[in-house]
C-alpha cells in the first residue's frame, strides 16, 4: 500500500480542509509500573514458568498499522480509526 506524505484532509481543530502531513507510529516499550504489568511480573516469580498457556501459532501475519496526521496550519496531531492490517506499506514522497 502506498500512501502520498501530504494530503488534503479535514482538519477537526481548523474546522476546514488543509494539508497534512502523514507519519507512522512508533511502537512503544511497556510501562513496567501499569497495574496488570506489576500482576504478570508478581506471577512470573513463583516457579519460574509462564502463569498461563503460552500461545503458539496464533500470531496474526501481519501488524496493525497506526498512522497520525499533522495539520499544517494548526500543528495538531490526529490519528483515524484505530490502525488497519497491511502487510507492506510505503509513505510516497512527493
């Protein structure tokens, strides 16, 4: 899938169509303080095993593709929807 870098979108914060700017997300570590992160690490130090059924061979083929928009007059970032299922993807420089 190839998407240009710039496009014509509707703005929610100018209320008006403008030129955006198109860029991925990067993915994130996880927070090591979250409540259910704390609760995963108290059960890994019991036996030293995984505290549930490992999952193996369920892994989606692809990764969910997360893309975030910049206004050019506002500099307010948005992102559409919550990410869609590409397996290649290219940002076109135009």
């Amino acid at each position: 899938m190839i998407i240009p870098k710039v496009q014509r979108r509707y703005c929610r914060f100018c209320k008006k169509y403008t030129e955006q700017t198109v860029t991925e997300a990067k993915r994130k570590p996880r927070k090591k303080n979250s409540r259910s992160q704390r609760r995963f690490m108290r059960k890994m130090k019991g036996y030293g095993s995984f505290p549930r059924q490992n999952p193996k061979g369920r892994e989606k083929p692809t990764k969910k593709l997360d893309l975030r928009y910049k206004c050019a007059e506002c500099k307010k970032t948005q992102s559409i929807g919550t990410g869609f299922r590409v397996k290649k993807f290219e940002i076109r420089k135009e």
